[in-house]
C-alpha cells in the first residue's frame, strides 16, 4: 500500500513544507554549478529554488503526479525510489527535505547516496525525528483497532532518534559534521483534517470507505486537547532531525 500524493491538495493544505524550508537549505549551502540531487524532490519548489541559485539539479521522487507538478516547473525531475538508487559519483550533495521520513529503508538510503556522491560531496537534510507528531500518532493508535487495522502494519514512517541516524550514517562510511533533533511546533494554515487527508492518507485509505469520516472525526477528537489551541488553531508537534554528512575524500596517491 503506497502512499498517495495529490500535487493541488499538497499546495493547498500542505505548503508550510517548503516555505519552512530555509534553514535546512542554509545548511546545504548551495554553490553555483554544483550538482544537486534533490531526493524526494516533491513539486519541486525547493528544487527550482536551487536551481534558480544556480545549481544543476535533478529531482527523484516516488509519486508520478508530483514528478509531474516539478517537471511543469522545469525540474528535471524522474520517478524513481530513493531506497534503490542507481548514480555512481555523479553529484556534488544529495540534499533532502521532509522526505527521508517516508523512506523505511533508512540503510538503502544512505548506502545509495553514499554511492551517488562525489569523493568529498555532502548529503545534507532534515526530516522527522523522533517525536515527531506524537499526539496525532497516538490518536491513530487508539482510533485504527475499531476497523481491525494495526497501527505498527501499515506505518509508513521512519522517525529516529540522532543518535541512531548518526550511527547508521557512521555506518556507511560518512563523516557527519551535524545531526541533532529539532522541536518545531509547527502551525498549520489549514484544517487537521484536511492534514490527515494529505499527511495519513495510507491509514485512511486503509479504513473502509463509508467509515472514513468517521475514523477521521475520532482521530481530531483525540487530538483536540494536546494541538488546537484556545482559537482554535492547529500547531502540530513537529521534531525535526538535521543532519549534515560527508563522503571521504579519495587519499591522494604517493607518487615517488
């Protein structure tokens, strides 16, 4: 069961993404020339930003119809699983933001950036963390059983601790200068249940079609007292992980 994007949905409910993107930007450093892949590219906001600074950028993303959306923003952007990567060397950093999450195969990840990575190139992101959204994962813990679905079968996400991150990456040979958890609470410009419909739409789809208003309502109720604030408001429990690795520099070679 994948999950589906709806590139006009994701405009409309879910832009804070990208507008909240500078930080993790700044962190990557962008240099004109460089070879950039941005990987879980979205709609492609954040790579035709790069592009405009002048990198060269090629995007990867899971969903057709976001591929789409970044390729009408003249992305060279190319459907393709970020757990099977198949560069070799080919850029200067592999940049990702809010993506990395949604892959749980964090191993494969990393093993295929390293391999797409230039000797001394950077992979550079941030994505959720642990904690991340903990009072709406709570409330689809208590509401999901009612259906007869398990939370932990069908979880589409991948929310390490640092200090976990940092080992794997280790792991695969990268030199990490940076990798620390982020609380960013963060409010949403939209309805929580307009963000289910983007964020959690593999538990909805898994619900049975004439019960998913229902299962929605429940899981907003849960949620009610630990994210809607006094006007109303919706300020979810965002941690972000930022991290920033390197590849190895070949050794020079001892000429006599």
């Amino acid at each position: 069961m994948n999950q589906y994007w709806d590139p006009h949905a994701y405009v409309r409910d879910a832009s804070f993404v990208s507008e909240l993107a500078t930080p993790v930007i700044e962190l990557l450093n962008p240099r004109p020339g460089e070879r950039i892949l941005d990987l879980g590219c979205g709609d492609g906001v954040l790579s035709r930003k790069l592009m405009d600074m002048g990198c060269v950028v090629i995007g990867i993303d899971s969903s057709p119809d976001m591929v789409k959306a970044a390729v009408e923003l003249g992305v060279d952007a190319r459907v393709g699983d970020g757990q099977e990567l198949a560069f070799y060397e080919e850029f200067d950093a592999v940049f990702s933001n809010a993506a990395l999450h949604w892959m749980t195969h964090p191993d494969a990840v990393i093993s295929g950036v390293q391999r797409a990575l230039k000797p001394g190139g950077r992979f550079v992101g941030e994505f959720g963390g642990y904690g991340n959204i903990e009072t709406v994962i709570r409330a689809l813990r208590k509401a999901l059983p009612k259906y007869g679905i398990d939370f932990d079968k069908i979880n589409p996400w991948y929310f390490p601790t640092a200090e976990e991150y940092r080992a794997r990456l280790e792991a695969h040979s990268m030199d990490v200068r940076l990798c620390e958890l982020i609380p960013r609470p963060t409010r949403l410009n939209t309805q929580l249940v307009n963000w289910l419909k983007v964020f959690a739409r593999r538990f909805l789809d898994a619900v049975p079609e004439f019960e998913r208003e229902n299962f929605l309502e429940e899981v907003v109720t849960h949620c009610k007292g630990g994210l809607q604030n006094l006007e109303g408001k919706w300020i979810l429990d965002y941690v972000r992980l930022q991290f920033i690795a390197f590849k190895p520099s070949r050794p020079k070679s001892c000429k006599m």
